[in-house]
C-alpha cells in the first residue's frame, strides 16, 4: 500500500467508523482530510444530514464542492467530531500541525470537538517530536523580532513562503517553521512559544487528540483510543 492508499484508508474509515447522522463535523485540512471530506460527500447523497465547520479556506471550497453544508464557528455550541491529519504523532498522542499553514483554526476547531480524531498515514507515526518543523503561526508587526526569540530556544527557524512571497495564512499572519534537534518536552515547549509576544499559535497538539486511526506495519487499519 502506497502512501496515498494509506491517507485514503484512514480517511474514509474515520468518516464511516465516527460520523453519525445528523451530526455537525469539524472538517480538517490537507490530503488525508481531503478523504473523509469525500467520503462525507458520498453519505449525503446517500441520504445522511451532515454540516460541517471548515478548518480552512481550502477546507471551505472542498466541502462546497462535495455537498457539505458550512457552519460558522460561532453559531454552535460544540461540535460532535473533529477530524483531521497531523503531520507528525508520537506514543502519547501529542500531534504537531499546522504543514498546510491551518493550524490555529484547526486548534479551534478541535478544541470545540466533543472528539477529536486524527488520521494519519503510517510514516506520521514518530517516537519523539521533532522530526518535522513546527510551525508556528505570528502576527505580522514585528514578525523579525518574534523570530529572533522563538530561536533563542534553540532552533532553526524558517519563515514560510509561497510564490517568492511570505506565506500569509487564512488569519492574515505568517508562519514560522522551527526545527528542534528534537522536541523532549512537548507540553513546556508549547507554552514557551505561546508566551513570546508575537506568537499567535503553535502547532504542538497536546492531550487533545481522542482518537488515532492509522495504518500499522501489517498495513491494517489501527485504532487507537
Ligand atoms: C494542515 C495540517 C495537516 O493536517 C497536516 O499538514 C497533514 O497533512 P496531510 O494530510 O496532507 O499529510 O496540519 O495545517
């Protein structure tokens, strides 16, 4: 099974193993999440009553296109499920995101979700941290400045582009993109970066994630609660 068949594996088995009829869904970002969006598509013209809170623009457009009714944010109380990818998750299932630029609406949005679910390819399944840069989203006064001080915690950091331009995200802020030798202690990390003034969000997700649906070595699907 190629990388792609595991996304699409884990994205539908999400959507027909959690979404119920008549519930309200918090709608990831990126191309695992792109598969539960499809899969949504197809329990509505089956029949179902779904609605759906997108986590991005991109997200918005997607669900448009596959027939899913939006909601805004603030017109619910809480969402049943939330269900997104990650771009990397360790044993304890602390999640970093935030690859596709999303990652503070995708914070909301899992933090207003009764459960959150992420669906992740087998090669995002890591023993510690690290590996992928975490990004972290900043206002764009002073952006230079709140780079300098996310570096003097000792990482590299990258400022994200697109077309030769800064990356700006669905916010209006930019990224920047920090690799750490390694992230040993996700949870003070996290509240570091949140305390440097600039900082908007960080995409460390910790003891947020409710369930995992991945693919193990046998290439099955796992589900981890
Ligand atoms: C977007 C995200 C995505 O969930 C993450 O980047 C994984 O993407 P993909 O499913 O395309 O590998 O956090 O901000």
């Amino acid at each position: 099974m190629d990388r792609q068949d595991e996304k699409a594996l884990v994205g539908e088995t999400a959507a027909i193993q959690y979404v119920k009829d008549g519930m309200t869904v918090g709608l990831g970002t990126g191309s695992t999440a792109f598969y539960v969006i499809k899969k949504m598509g197809e329990m509505i013209k089956a029949g179902m009553k779904l609605k759906g809170v997108a986590t991005s623009k991109a997200t918005e457009k997607l669900a448009s296109e596959y027939g899913i009714q939006l909601v805004d944010i603030n017109e619910v109380e809480a969402l049943d499920i939330a269900i997104d990818g990650a771009d990397e998750i360790d044993a304890n299932f602390c999640a970093v995101k935030g690859g596709g630029g999303a990652l503070l609406r995708e914070k909301i949005i899992a933090s207003a979700a009764k459960t959150f679910i992420v669906v992740a390819d087998g090669s995002k399944k890591v023993q510690s941290l690290g590996r992928f840069p975490l990004p972290v989203e900043v206002v764009p006064f002073g952006y230079k400045q709140t780079e300098r001080a996310i570096r003097k915690l000792g990482c590299k950091t990258e400022l994200r582009m697109k077309d030769e331009a800064l990356y700006v995200t669905d916010n209006g802020n930019y990224i920047v993109d920090c690799s750490f030798p390694s992230i040993q202690n996700p949870s003070q990390l996290h509240q570091t970066l949140n305390n440097i003034v600039g900082v908007v969000e960080n995409g460390l997700f910790i003891h947020m994630v409710d369930v995992l649906i991945s693919v193990n070595m046998q290439n099955a699907i796992s589900v981890d609660l």
